[in-house]
C-alpha cells in the first residue's frame, strides 16, 4: 500500500506539473499571438500601447509562475519523498527526545521556513523587477523586509497557539480529536474575520475614513438601498506599495468595512466607483463570502475526518517518505501533499468563482448603472496591465474572474434595453 501510495503521489506530482506548464506556455503564446491589435470591443478605449503593456506583464508573469511551480514542485518531492521531512524531525528528536508537543510544533514550523526562503526570491523578484519594470512597485527594500517581519510576527503570534492546540488535541482527546480540532479552528476563523480589518490589517497599511463628502453620500444612499449596514467608508493607502487599485468588504458581522485603494478613487469618477461599490455589494446580496465560508469549513471537516483515519495507517507515512509515524508529521505530510491530490479541483473552484462574479455584476447593473462599471472596468483593465486577450484554457483552469470581452459583453446587453 505504501509503493502505492508513493507511485499515486508522485505520478499526480509530476501530471499536476506538466498540466500547469502546458497551461502556463498556452497563456504566454496566446497573448503574444493576440499581442498586435487591441480587441474591437476595447478600440476605442485601450490604447495599443497600453494594450502591449498588458500583454507583456502578464507574460513576464506567467513566466515567474511557471519557474516557482517547478522549483515548488521539486521542493515538496524531496521533503517528502526525498526525505526531508524525515530528516528534519530526526534532528528535532535528538534535540528534544522528550517533548513531543513542542518538539512536533518545531519541526513543523521548520518545515513551512523552508518553504518561505524558497518563496521569497520570487517574491522579492515579482515586485522589484516584474512590478518595477511595468511601473505599478512603490515599495522599498526596508518595506519589503519591514512587511516580511510583520506578517512572519503576526503569522507566529496567531498560528503558534492554534498549532499547540491542534497536536495538544491529537495527543490528548481521543478517538474523536478532529472533530474538536475542527471547532477550534472554525471559532478561530471566524474570529479572526472580525478581528482582521480592526486589529491586523492597520498594522501594514493605513486606514483612513473617506473625506468626499459628495461621493460619501452617494456611497451611503447606495449602502441603505442594499440593505448594507458598515462600520465605516475608509480608504487604504494601497498606492505605497503599489499602482494597483482596488475595493473590497471587509470584516464579519458588526465588523463590516467598505474599503477603496487610494489609487482606485484617483482613477474613477464618482458614479463608476459607486458601480465598483454595487458589484461588491452584489456578493454581500447574493452571500457569496458566507457561501465560500460554510464551503471551506465543510471541506476542512472531511479533510479532519479524512486525517484522523489516516494518522493510523502506517503506508501514509512511509508512502510520503516518513519512516518516524507521529502526530505531528502527519499533521505536516497533510497539508503538504493534499493540494498534489486536488489538483484537479481548482478549475471547478475557478468556475463558480466566475459563477458568482456573474451574479454581482448583474446585480451592480440593476442597482447602479452597468454602463458605468463598464467604464470602471475597462479602466481597471488598462491600469492594472490586465491581458484583455487570456488563453481559453488557462483562464478556464485558473481564473477567479472571467475574461475582459465575456464580461464586458454581458454588461453591454444591459445598455442595449
């Protein structure tokens, strides 16, 4: 069983990979092949130049993609199969023979350091050479670095307590220690969702409430008439980092935010931000973030499930290169190896995506004016470099959003009545 296991993992490793590879140089050739002319739809509106520039950003992009999937891909084989893990947690063992808690808590913790030094030449190459190169980076190194200390501080100060519960509960509550370990972390997300916009997010951006009175009230009218209830219209500071721009909700309950990127205000006008705002309120209408939610902790309790029967089967571990069975490792070898087996799940997660971006836009045209989003998106597009032209197959396989020209074409029928 264990041969099996290692064969399935390393044939889905490697299929995952040529999948995504052939992915990745379909979308590169696609867009440089549709890179001469702007689509008739956006002539009037996308320069041709601005149209290159898209192209060209999203190639470079793709191109960073497809090189750290592969180092990626080859870093989860030798941790795994390799041995990695295995002589990780060796070393943590003859350092801390007697503390399998805290001990099972360090080597996890090694184990995602790893990780995170392989991730962050990407990273750091993404945004002070891809971003730099197309003009949307405004960080410094000492930001950079400043930021990477925060999220590694707060990322410790909120993961350590819910990893010494998680191998606690492993040790300690029996037979049925996943489904309190499932609890936990579900009062723990939802939690955070109330905490994040007020106590975390300040932390690495600035926060300040929204100072047009005109385009305040106007944003506050459409709130009433969607029945949306926040705690405040703030604008983030979004242009020290970067050119990007963007809107979102943020927070749970009593906690709820309306938040603009300053850059998204400098871009639009008054009624195309209200029609960005009414797309975001469309998801609230159609309790897409809710849905998402009750999904993921859906998902996590079968994977918990599915973990706790695993845990007391010898081939899973030594399937995946373990030769040294324990709470912690199989905790570890879970979160690792589970995306190489739902591979093939991210496109139907792509497609109701889409579904739901659907859904919000049609109902921003009934609540705002479609005409308008389709000024703010086209904006969007052209500002944010973003290819008009994607590869059918990769945007199927990938894309949260659908393409420019199908959603632009089903907002143009609502200027047509």
């Amino acid at each position: 069983m264990a041969h099996t296991l290692t064969l399935l993992f390393v044939g889905l490793l490697a299929f995952s990979s040529i999948i995504r590879y052939w992915l990745g140089t379909r979308q590169i050739n696609f867009v440089q092949e549709n890179r001469k002319a702007v689509p008739a739809a956006f002539a009037k509106d996308i320069a041709l130049d601005a149209h290159q520039k898209a192209a060209d950003y999203t190639t470079a992009k793709t191109k960073l993609g497809l090189f750290e999937m592969l180092v990626q891909a080859a870093l989860l084989f030798i941790l795994t199969i390799g041995g990695g893990l295995q002589w990780i947690d060796t070393i943590w063992s003859n350092i801390l023979p007697n503390h399998d808690i805290f001990r099972g808590a360090l080597v996890i913790c090694s184990a995602l350091l790893v990780s995170s030094i392989v991730d962050l030449p990407f990273e750091y190459y993404k945004t002070f050479v891809v971003d730099e190169k197309f003009g949307f980076n405004k960080m410094t190194p000492a930001m950079f670095l400043s930021d990477l200390v925060k999220h590694s501080v707060v990322g410790l100060l909120l993961g350590a307590p819910i990893l010494f519960a998680a191998l606690w509960l492993m040790q300690s509550a029996g037979e049925y220690w996943w489904l309190y370990l499932w609890l936990v972390w579900t009062v723990f997300n939802i939690s955070m969702l109330a905490v994040y916009p007020t106590f975390i997010a300040p932390l690495f951006n600035k926060f300040t409430p929204l100072a047009d009175e005109g385009l305040k009230a106007r944003i506050e009218s459409l709130l009433t008439k969607c029945g949306f209830k926040s705690q405040g219209l703030f604008v983030m500071d979004g242009s020290t980092r970067s050119s990007h721009g963007n809107a979102y909700f943020t927070g749970f309950g009593n906690s709820k935010r309306v938040v603009f990127f300053d850059t998204l205000l400098e871009r639009l006008n008054t009624e195309e931000i209200e029609s960005v705002l009414a797309h975001e309120l469309g998801h609230f209408k159609h309790k897409h973030v809710i849905k998402r939610i009750i999904m993921i902790f859906v998902i996590s309790l079968i994977g918990l499930a599915l973990l706790g029967w695993l845990i007391n089967q010898a081939w899973f571990f030594q399937g995946l290169g373990v030769t040294s069975p324990s709470n912690h490792m199989a905790l570890l070898l879970f979160m690792m190896a589970s995306p190489v087996f739902l591979f093939l799940i991210k496109p139907l997660m792509a497609n109701y995506s889409r579904k739901c971006e659907f859904e919000a836009d049609d109902y921003a045209a009934k609540n705002a004016s479609a005409t308008h989003l389709i000024h703010a998106l086209v904006k969007l597009y052209r500002d944010n470099a973003s290819t008009l032209t994607p590869d059918p197959f990769h945007s199927a396989f990938y894309d949260s959003h659908p393409p420019a020209s199908i959603r632009i074409s089903k907002l143009a029928a609502y200027t047509d009545h």
